[in-house]
C-alpha cells in the first residue's frame, strides 16, 4: 500500500513550485512534470524527506523549464483545446506571429514588454507614493504577480502583467511600492495603497481573471 502523499516546495527565482511526494514499491525516485504544470515525484518507501528534497534541488532548474513550458501551452489553448491566432498583450488581443516576431516564446515576449515599460511606470509611481525601490525585477512567475524585499528594497514584477491591461502593472508597481512603506498586509498597508493608488480595488479584481477574457 501506498503512504499518503506529502508536499515539497522549490524556489526558484522567485518561482514557488510546489511538488507531490507519494512513497511506493519502487526503487528508484520518478520525477513527473504534467501536462498542466502540475509536478509529482515517487520515492521508495524509506526514502529520507530530506533526501527527496536534496533530488529535487538538483533538478530545479528542468523543473522550472518544464513547468514554464507547461504554463506557456495552457496559456495558449483555447477552451476546445486549439491554440488561437490571437494573444492578448497589454489587454487586446492582438496576431499571435506578428506579436512574437523574433521572439522565442510567450513569456519571451512579455519579459521583454514588461522591461521596456517598467523604468517609466515605475519612475511615475515612485515619485507618487515617495519611496524608491533599490531594484527592479522582471522575472515569469506562477503564484504572484509582484514581490518586495522591504529590508533590501528590491522588487520583482511578473512578466506576465504584459497580457493584461497596463492599469494592471500600474497597480501591481505601487502594491510593491508601499510595502516599503508597510511590509505586512495589515490595515495600515491597505489605507496607504487607497491613498496612493485609488483604484487597486477594482484593477486587482481584472487580475483575478483570465488574460483573455
């Protein structure tokens, strides 16, 4: 009989991957990234969790290419399964090759889109809420679409703001922004985030959907 499956987490630039362990009648450790991007690993029944967590250490990097790929088709499928000629970028959908271009991939092109924009977003925001941040960020993430390090005022901006309306970015930058102000979600930070940025409440609830809508 198979032991009841537990959670491993990688972390990966920024990239928080959780992995399902499932001890079984095995004898060698198999690693599966899903079509989803969901990721499972099987390990024979003694297997150390340390041990586990050590295998899944040395593989982060083919994890986090898979899981990237992954979340990169499902964004390109269309509920029937098909993938459209349209993407969305910065809120319309616009020609699938003509918005490539050079471009290897999806993410390829939001990384670069969001770079492009960020220094002057930013630069307008900063100058609104009064603080700086020391640096600026863009990296493909899966579970937030923005991060701070208050103690070292770095933050990071998901790449994948691009497929959504511009107010989007805006909204995640000043978020971040006044978490150097406020680093817990607390009261304080959330009146701060109304002064400064109005509308967070209504931009915030068009993260909550999917890009294509």
């Amino acid at each position: 009989m198979n032991a009841a499956p537990f959670i491993l987490t990688l972390n990966i630039d920024g990239l928080e991957i959780p992995v399902e362990v499932t001890r079984k009648r095995v004898k060698n450790l198999n690693l599966r990234v899903r079509s989803d991007g969901t990721v499972t690993l099987s390990i024979p029944l003694r297997t150390p969790h340390a041990y586990a967590q050590a295998f899944l250490d040395r593989k982060a990097a083919w994890i986090a290419e898979r899981v990237r790929r992954s979340a990169e088709q499902e964004a390109l499928k269309t509920p029937d399964g098909e993938a459209p000629g349209y993407i969305p970028l910065w809120g319309a959908p616009v020609q699938r090759e003509a918005a490539l271009g050079e471009h290897i991939g999806i993410d390829d092109l939001y990384r670069a889109e969001v770079t492009r924009v960020l220094p002057d977003v930013a630069a307008r925001i900063e100058q609104i809420i009064g603080v700086h941040a020391a640096r600026w960020s863009v990296r493909t993430m899966k579970t937030r679409w923005g991060s701070c390090t208050p103690k070292t005022g770095a933050i990071r901006i998901n790449a994948r703001l691009a497929a959504y309306p511009p107010e989007c970015l805006e909204f995640v930058v000043a978020h971040e922004l006044v978490h150097l102000l406020e680093p817990s979600h607390n009261a304080r930070f959330h009146a701060l985030l109304d002064e400064f940025y109005p509308e967070n409440r209504r931009v915030s609830q068009l993260l909550k959907r999917p890009a294509a809508e």
